[in-house]
C-alpha cells in the first residue's frame, strides 16, 4: 500500500491496512542498506513495516518489498522530519506498540536472537512499562578506502568504551526523575563535527502510542514518563540500535570528510551482529528479562 503524504497516511491508514502491531517506521534518508533495514525489522517480529521517503527513493529501493511493507511518500531531509512522520504514525494508530530507525539502524535487544518483538512487548506490559528506552550504537567500517560511506554490514565495527550520561535538568534547573542524557561513540570522538544539539544517543524509539501523545524533534516526547530510562522499582531492559548513520553522515559532511582519516581506535572492535556482545559490553540492560 502506498500513501501519497503525511496527512493521507494519517487519515487513512488505519481503515487501508489493519494491523494490531507491533508495527516498524523506516525512514529513508537514501537507498543506502534500505532494503536489509526493512528486512531486519521483518525478521525481528514486526508485523507492518511503514516506509518513509521520496518517491523515487521508494521506488527504487524497495520495488520487490511484499504485502507488508507500505510506503509513505515524505522528504526525511525537510524540517522536523522526523517528528512529523512518527506523529503521523501514531495519530493513525493509537494504542499500538510501534518503532522507528532510519535506514542503515538495525535494533537490538537482550537474547533476540532466539525471543522476537511481540514477546519483548509481551514481557514490558507484564512490568507495567509503556516504552523500551534504546541507546543508539554507532558502526562504521575499518576501511574507508573501500568502503569510503562507511557503511559495510561485513566490515562493521563498534566502540567498545567511551560511553557516559549526565543528569538530566528542567527548564528550572532540578534533575528530571529517571531521566539521563546518554553520549558516545563516533558523535562523542569527533564531537567538533556534530551539533551539540545531535550528541545524544539515548532514544526511546520503541513505545506503545496513545492519542496526545507527540514525539519531538530531538527524541523525546511530551509525556514525561515516556523519556524515563527505567522504571522506579526495579531495573528496566533497555535495546541497542546499531546504526551506520553518524558515520555515513560525517563521510558524506564537506566540514568532516576530510578531516577524518578513518575511524579506528584502540577502543574499536568488531561487531558479531548478536545481542550477547552488546550486553557483555554494557550496552544494554536485559533487567527482569529471561
């Protein structure tokens, strides 16, 4: 199914495609490793996968995508992007579990290799828990001559160390309860390339919707509760997306491109594409979860 805006998906797409979710939101910034996002949320349990993009990125990328897989036509480089486009979903369907990524991000969480999505969510509603907090892991190739965008699926690399967060304060100055700004990989190395506004890698890209609620243009919501971490009695699973976007972003940067000679450090290593790795490296937190 395809929807020719934002506002014809909003309307409609409850009544043209029904689903009681989990559903995936792929936002397509290029072609690049479209189709193998789209596959690893299909893979991962998703019973829709919502894509986002111009038309002829849409039409290119995924021609052969089959009845699941619905494509909305929306620039992901316009103002407020993405914003628009998850408010979007989620005024279409309330009271559904959803995700978004961009393409190229890949979500992981504790032992997916063996439970899938609605069982995740099955669990995190038995913790009376609305949203999975994700923190964003950056990859990129070890070699940028052969792969100069950085992206490579079987040369991916990862940061093992150099993660942190701070406090977390109001308009007024208190510290927000449960709430954290969470930093690292290539945006924390090469932090004089990127905005302070973007250094962030805490997301809560995996959420249950409701009407009234609204995502904002720098990943947090407006319902206070949805930007926790965790919940108040106990730790709280959390998940990885693993993307190749700060990367490609900062090869693709005129102001980055050719002050970074690569992105290899002591502290790189390479990733195995499981979420064992993630949780022995700290990553992420499988709490409760068994």
């Amino acid at each position: 199914m395809q929807f020719s805006s934002l506002s014809a998906f909003a309307s409609t797409a409850a009544g043209a495609v029904r689903t009681k979710g989990p559903i995936a939101l792929v936002l397509l910034e290029d072609a690049v490793e479209a189709h193998s996002t789209v596959a690893h949320c299909q893979s991962a349990g998703f019973r829709e996968v919502f894509v986002f993009g111009t038309a002829d990125l849409l039409d290119g990328a995924l021609a052969d995508a089959d009845e699941t897989v619905h494509t909305i036509v929306h620039d992901m480089h316009g103002p407020d992007a993405l914003a628009a486009a998850v408010n979007s979903a989620i005024r279409a369907y309330p009271e559904i579990w959803m995700h978004y990524c961009y393409n190229t991000e890949y979500l992981f969480f504790p032992f997916c290799e063996t439970r899938n999505i609605r069982e995740l969510i099955a669990f995190n509603i038995e913790e009376r828990r609305d949203t999975i907090m994700t923190f964003v892991i950056d990859l990129y190739s070890n070699d940028l001559g052969r792969n100069p965008d950085a992206v490579s699926l079987e040369d991916a690399h990862l940061d093992r160390s150099g993660y942190y967060a701070l406090a977390r304060h109001d308009a007024e100055g208190p510290p927000l309860d449960r709430q954290l700004d969470f930093f690292g990989g290539l945006r924390w190395r090469f932090e004089e390339h990127v905005p302070w506004t973007r250094r962030k890698i805490d997301r809560v890209s995996l959420f249950r919707s409701f009407k009234g609620l609204e995502l904002r243009p720098d990943h947090t919501f407006n319902e206070p509760e949805y930007n926790t971490y965790t919940c108040p009695w106990h730790h709280s699973l959390t998940a990885n997306i693993c993307s190749f976007r700060t990367a490609k972003a900062l090869m693709s940067n005129p102001g980055s491109m050719y002050a970074i000679p690569h992105f290899w450090w002591t502290n790189s290593t390479r990733f195995e594409w499981n979420s064992n790795q993630l949780m022995e490296l700290g990553l992420m937190e499988p709490g409760q979860w068994f």
